[in-house]
C-alpha cells in the first residue's frame, strides 16, 4: 500500500530508524536534550520534598516583598464639629435648642441673687471676726472713713461677681448651648430687676422722704464724696458682673462640651 501526503506514519529507512515526515506528530528532540518525562543517563529524578519547600520558600519571599510595599495609615481620631468650630450646626433639631433660653437665664439669675445674699452674709461674718480679733472699734473706723470705705465696697464688688459667675455657670449648664448668651441673660435679667428697684426706691422716697433719713451727721465723708464713690463702686460692678456671668455661661457650656467629646 503507497504513503500518501500527509500520512502521520513514518517512514521506515531499510535498516534503519524511523525518520519522521512532513506533518509527522512525533516529537523531534534537539541533540542532547531529554524528551518530557523521561530522565537523562546518569541524573536522579528531583525530591518531591524539596521541591515544595523550594516553592513554599518561594511564596514567602514574595509576601515578605508584597507586605515591605504595603503603607499603614493610623486612625485619626475624631473631631467634634461644635468644639472646635469645624462649622456652624445646621441640623433643623439642633437649632431648636440654641439661642437664648430664658427659663435657664431666670433660674440663673436666683442662683445669683441667692449666692449674693450667702457670700454678703459670709463676709460680714468674716469682717466681725477679724474686727474682734484685731480689736478694731468703731471708733478706727470712723478715723479713716475712706480707707474702710474702700475695703467693704471691694469685699462688696467681690462678692457679687464671684456670685453672677456662678449664676452663669448654672445657666449654661442648663441650656447646653450658647453658655455665653445665658450668662449675659442672667446679668439682664439682674440689670433689668435692679432697674425696677431703683425706681420704685424712687417713688418710694418722693412719698416719705427716705434718703434724708439715711443722710446720718455721724459719717466723716461729705455727700459728694459717697456720691462719686458709690457712682465708681457701681460702675465696676455692672462692668465685672457682665464680664464673669458670659465667663461663667461658657464654663457651664464647656461641660457639655467635653462629654460630646467622649461620646464621640
């Protein structure tokens, strides 16, 4: 039977080998090279065992560089938007709560009025003790009027702020925001009170006469001399208890603001 083209057998020399033909699939080996599968003269077949670890070793060094590429970015941690005036709060139900609240302004101010009274008393207290104890009479008084007069109008101004702090604070404690605008509504709420007194004080002493009664011979200083001291004395009150009342409602408001700050 004749070889036709193409025809996957090969051809056999007379005493020879097999040649492989044109469109022969048999595999044609380079000289000296080792046919798949097949293992050269004189080698030994490769260790299992030592292949894998070559490998394993392999996979290593290849997450060791992967993981020498990777950049680890540390948490921020978080920031509070109404602490450190990140931005203005808009959320509709917050908004509700801003702004002046005079129910805590009211109460502020009786906590106020209330530590005025106490701190007055404590020092009065206090004054008659260490009068006592210093054997200081009357009498050391009355010879010199104005440095006694300054000492009790300081005590005075003193204790009246340190009492519109603490009205504040109490404020803004109780209304949570704008601890400065509930201090300033204690001190107009103060203001607002004192304006009353004083004018009923005033129709008061066009009916009875009041202040000619207080007008005593027995005080070392002329009229006007107490006029401008008490016009002074009043000044400063009115300045320092504004000051430490808006003080105090942003320490009150401070308190809230650290607990945001946890919570967050």
């Amino acid at each position: 039977m004749a070889q036709q083209y193409g025809d996957t057998a090969t051809v056999q020399k007379f005493g020879g080998p097999a040649t492989p033909q044109y469109g022969d699939t048999a595999t044609i080996a380079a000289p000296g090279a080792t046919a798949p599968g097949s293992t050269a003269p004189g080698s030994t077949a490769p260790d299992p065992e030592e292949t894998n670890t070559q490998r394993y070793e392999e996979a290593r060094a290849a997450a060791h560089r992967a993981m020498s590429n990777v950049t680890i970015v540390p948490d921020q941690p978080p920031i509070a938007g109404p602490v450190t005036g990140a931005g203005p709060v808009t959320d509709p139900d917050l908004l509700a709560y801003r702004g002046f609240k005079f129910g805590a302004a009211f109460f502020g101010w009786l906590i106020a009025i209330a530590m005025s009274v106490v701190l007055l008393a404590a020092a009065a207290a206090a004054a008659v003790g260490t009068a006592e104890v210093l054997d200081y009479s009357r009498a050391d008084a009355e010879a010199q009027p104005g440095a006694a007069g300054i000492a009790a109008a300081s005590i005075v101004v003193f204790m009246v702020t340190l009492a519109f702090f603490t009205g504040g604070y109490v404020a803004g404690r109780l209304a949570r925001f704008d601890g400065g605008r509930q201090g300033f509504g204690v001190w107009m709420l103060a203001l607002l009170f004192s304006v009353l007194a004083a004018g009923g004080g005033a129709l008061l002493n066009s009916q009875y006469d009041l202040i000619d009664e207080l007008n005593r011979p027995d005080v070392a200083l002329s009229n006007d001399t107490l006029a401008m001291g008490g016009i002074i004395a009043g000044a400063g009150l009115v300045v320092l208890t504004l000051m430490f009342a808006i003080f105090g409602g942003k320490a009150g408001k401070r308190y809230h603001d650290k607990i945001d700050v946890l919570l967050d």
